[in-house]
C-alpha cells in the first residue's frame, strides 16, 4: 500500500536549508520533489508547529520545552539563522502554513507527530483535528470516488507514539497511519503486526539501518506499505528499493535530483 510519490524530501529541504520552515519546504519543492516529511509539535495554547526537538537550543535559540511557549511566541523566533546567514529570519512554520504551501504547490505530506513527552494523546488528537478541518474536501471526494488517486490526495500521519497515532485514528480516522520504529527487530514483527491491525495503519515506517530482506518480505506479505527514513546514498537507496522498500526521505535531495532518481 504506497499510492505515493517513493522519494520524500526529509524535514523540508533535508540539509540543503533550515529543516521545518517554509524555506526548507520550498527547497525541496524547488529541487522537484512532490513529497514532504516533517516534524509536528504543539505549543503552550496548542497550536501544531513544525519542530524536531521538544526542546529550544538547536536549530532555534532559547531554553526550555516548545510548550512552554504559545504559537505567537514560537511564531517570533528565529529557526533559519542557525543553518546560515541567508536564512536569518526565517520563522518556525506552523503546521496550517505547511499545509497551506504543499497545497499549493502539489506536495504531498507525511506529517510525523512529533508530541512533547506527556503530551501524547493531546498532540495526537489536535494535529488530527486541525487535518480533518484542512482536508475536508478531498475526504469528501475520496469518500465519493475511493480510488488510489483521491487517497493519495490525503495526508500520511505517521508517529514514533503509539498513544499519538490511536488518539488520530479516534480524531480523524480517514486520514491514514503509519507507525514508526526505528528497528524492527526490537519488538518483533509478530509484535508490531497486531499494533498496526490496531490502529487500522496503512505503513510501518522504520530506520533503513537495521532493516533486512526477510523484515521487509514479511511485511509485504502482510500487505503494508514500508517506509525507511533517512537514506543519503544511491546505492542505499537502490538497494532498498531493490528488496521491497515503497517510500523513503531524504537529507540528500540534491543527490536523488542530480541522479534523476525522483522524476
Ligand atoms: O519520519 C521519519 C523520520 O523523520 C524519523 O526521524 O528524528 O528525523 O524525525 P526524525
Ligand atoms: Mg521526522
């Protein structure tokens, strides 16, 4: 199950520009691709942003926990100037102005919600929410016309949180799931099988690095879509494909469009 475009630009612009910004969104549609992952977490008065780390340092300077900040104060810092001068200014990206660029411009998301520990459930339920409202006219049409070109038209929630994707799945069932982990392996298939029966998810998004060939067949066979993050290489890539692999992001956008990967 993968009605998706197969490369998906990671955190926006993988390392070509401010990951989770409309700049690094931009980037990565500049460079062609049609397909976008990225990070989503609330703030204070619960407003999905575009973020990776639960807490300020990293990519935008300041201390603490995103959710001890509403949305106009996380609105107002800067998340572009870490990565370069060109990118002073650069705001964080709520998750609404996301939407609104890959709409327009024909991206298709693969939004990882992303919650703050202790904010499972809630995260979960919002960012489905907020999606359900987004997206309501294409659900119309995919309940009017269920094909796998007015599916694919939908969002993909996917979600390291098991609590996240279950409180989506009540929210906003007709927005797909996938669930994420990083090894296969740590769990087990026949463990991590009857999770996704659960939450009725469509994909197993997991770590490439630990993947194998047999992991791959079994998954297959059981009729969901694999999704690997983060693949930097050709021939990773390639190889991947090779064994099964539907979908994977990329930081290395410019690789997989110098090499004609993604047309
Ligand atoms: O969704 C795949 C991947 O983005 C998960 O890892 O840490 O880059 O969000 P991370
Ligand atoms: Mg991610």
């Amino acid at each position: 199950m993968w009605p998706y475009p197969k490369f998906v630009a990671h955190r926006g612009g993988g390392i070509l520009a401010p990951e989770n910004t409309l700049a690094g969104l931009r980037c990565g549609w500049s460079y062609g691709y049609h397909a976008v992952e990225f990070d989503v977490m609330l703030s204070s008065d619960g407003v999905p942003m575009l973020m990776h780390d639960p807490i300020l340092g990293r990519t935008v300077r300041g201390v603490g926990k995103i959710n001890e900040y509403t949305a106009a104060q996380l609105k107002a810092m800067d998340a572009g100037a870490w990565f370069g001068a060109e990118f002073v200014g650069e705001p964080i990206c709520t998750y609404q102005q996301a939407m609104e660029f890959c709409r327009q411009h024909g991206i298709w998301m693969n939004v990882e919600i992303k919650p703050v520990e202790g904010f499972e459930i809630e995260t979960g339920h919002v960012v489905a929410q907020e999606t359900l409202a987004f997206f309501s006219a294409e659900i119309a049409a995919h309940i009017e016309r269920p094909d796998a070109t007015t599916f694919a038209n939908l969002p993909l929630f996917s979600s390291f949180s098991i609590d996240a994707l279950r409180a989506a799945q009540v929210a906003a069932a007709a927005i797909p799931r996938g669930y994420l982990v990083d090894d296969i392996a740590d769990e087990g298939w026949s463990n991590l099988k009857p999770k996704l029966e659960e939450l009725d998810a469509i994909t197993l998004h997991t770590n490439h690095k630990h993947l194998s060939p047999a992991q791959v067949d079994a998954i297959k066979q059981a009729g969901y879509g694999l999704f690997c993050y983060t693949v930097n290489t050709l021939e990773r890539g390639s190889e991947i494909q090779r064994w099964g692999v539907d979908g994977f992001c990329t930081d290395r956008i410019d690789l997989f469009k110098e090499n004609n990967k993604i047309m």
